[in-house]
C-alpha cells in the first residue's frame, strides 16, 4: 500500500509517501498558491508527480480550518481566496483515488498516536501552539471529528470571559494568550512598559516589532524578564490543557508546532502548574504532557495514515 499525505500550509504544502503504513519514502514541498482552483491543480500535481514513482493508493489531505465529514474546506483564514471547496469530490474526479480529506492538527494528532509521542495511548489531546491554536482528538484509540468534523478547534475554548478580541469573532479565546501571536504581544506590552529592554534589543530597539522568538531568545539567554513572560505564557498553556484534561480524561496531551523550538523554555513550568489547575489536582491520575516527536511532518504523515485507514475500511 502506497499513500500520500499533503499537509497544507498558508505559504508552502509538504507532501510525503508512506509505504505499508508505516515507512517513509519521500517528501518534498511546494508553494501554496492562491485561489481554490489552482489549490485543486497543485494538489493534482503533486499526486501526478508521486506516481512518476510508483503507484499510489489513496491521498488524504490535511488543510487548515474548518473541515467537514465530506471533505469540505469551509473556512481556512490562511488560505487566500478558498471557502466552501469541496476537496475530496473535486480530488476524486480527477485523480480516480480514494481522497480523504481532514483538519491538519486533526491529521497531526493521528500521526503522533501511531508513530510519534503518543504511540500506545488510546485517549490523546494533540495541542499546536503556533500563530494560533490548534489541536486534534484521539478518543477511545480512534481519531475524534465529531458530528461535524469540526471537532478540535481547542484554540478558540474561552479562558477569559470577556477578554482580548480574536478574530474569529470572539474574546478571550485560548489562543490569544498561549500562542506564538500571544507570547509576541506579552513581549511588546512589556516593552511599552519600558521592562523587558534585551527583548526589544533583539527585535531592532522597537517594542513593536516584539514577536515571540525575540521573547524566546532573550529567554533562553537567561534575561529575567524574558524569563518572566515565558513563565506567563506557560501558566496559560497549562490554563487550556486543565480544561481540555477536564473533558476528554486523556493519558497523553502532546505539545507541538511551532513553539515547539521553545518547548524546553515553557513545558516545564506548565507541567509543574498544571496540577493546580485541572480538577482533582495531584490527586488525580497522572497525565504526561510531552513534546511533539514528529515535528513538521506530522501532519503530512497523518494524512498519509488516514488515506491509508480509508483503504482498510474501504
């Protein structure tokens, strides 16, 4: 069995090939284009390029935002001129492969339950801490959608009744204070504050050109106060990751995206916190948070393993 699995991204797609479920035999990355048709035609392309190769199987896509059971993109804020595109028909009249089509965290969270970090674990919280917040469900050893699809969205769970605006139309949303976006904002009120001057030194001398890699530099310098706003940000993520504990009583949570290079700098003082914030505290049993294994692939292989599920079921 030969699959391939494009994860999407808002600038570049990267798309890999997994033999017999299991083993990695190639990858490469392409530019994201603008516009859904030209969306379906790079698609296309990438599987017509993969079969120059050998054969393939099926193709499971993981895209950015809203995805439903019948594999349509609905709302993907990154993706420039694409709403309401119906990938896994559109993809399946072309390509004549079966196509399954998913939320990118969704695909990532799969991927790491059966090659990665959570290998083993029936009940899994994948949680990516990026621009914004996404996270995917492994309920009872099986991927979670929900009776939608839309299951996951963990990024927009209100952790602040009438807190900062989001975009998606909301305030107080998780990802407003325990994403990259969020870190980088924790560092430019600090600035304007006249603390945090090595942040700002590293961001050009203007508070608010602060984003979080300058806060995770400083940080990881042993700047105090850099070394104060990581511990602010970590409070927040173990906020969100008590109340996902709270509902879905997982064995594993695993963190990842793109804080993930920082993870050393936050991850330790959220487990240390976490405790205190989910229900029942230290006497609950335990849940391992853990670092993501499989880095920027993992959705790529995840779409490739849920095209490979499809197969199975089929």
């Amino acid at each position: 069995m030969r699959t391939v699995g494009i994860d999407v991204g808002g600038t570049k797609m990267l798309a890999v090939v997994l033999e017999d479920g299991a083993r990695l035999v190639d990858e490469r990355r392409v530019p994201t284009p603008d516009g859904a048709a030209a969306l379906v035609d790079a698609f296309v392309a990438v599987v017509d390029a993969q079969r120059a190769d050998g054969p393939v199987d099926a193709v499971g896509i993981g895209a950015p935002g809203l995805v439903d059971r019948e594999g349509v993109l609905h709302m993907a804020p990154n993706l420039v001129g694409v709403r309401n595109l119906a990938i896994k028909v559109l993809l399946e009249e072309r390509l004549r492969l079966p196509v399954q089509v998913d939320n990118d965290a969704t695909c990532a969270a799969w991927a790491e339950r059966e090659m990665g970090a959570a290998k083993g674990s029936n009940d899994v919280v994948v949680v990516t801490l990026g621009t914004g917040i996404g996270g995917g469900l492994v309920l009872d050893g099986q991927l979670y959608r929900g009776a939608h699809g839309f299951a996951g969205e963990v990024g927009h769970v209100k952790v602040a009744p009438d807190g900062i605006p989001c975009p998606c139309g909301g305030r107080g949303c998780w990802e407003r204070y325990a994403s990259g976006s969020a870190l980088g904002r924790f560092g430019r009120e600090a600035g304007e504050a006249g603390r945090a001057a090595r942040v700002v030194e590293l961001a050009g001398g203007d508070f608010h050109d602060v984003r979080g890699e300058h806060v995770g530099a400083a940080a990881r310098e042993g700047d105090p106060e850099a070394l104060e706003l990581m511990d602010r940000f970590a409070w927040w993520v173990a906020q969100g990751l008590a109340n996902l504990a709270d509902v879905f009583d997982p064995n594993t949570i695993v963190v990842g995206g793109g804080m993930l290079e920082s993870v050393d700098l936050f991850l330790g003082r959220t487990r240390q916190v976490f405790p205190e914030l989910v229900l029942a505290g230290p006497e609950r049993l335990p849940v391992d948070i853990v670092p993501a294994q499989l880095g920027e692939r993992a959705g790529a292989i995840g779409a490739a393993l849920v095209a490979g599920d499809l197969l199975e079921v089929g």
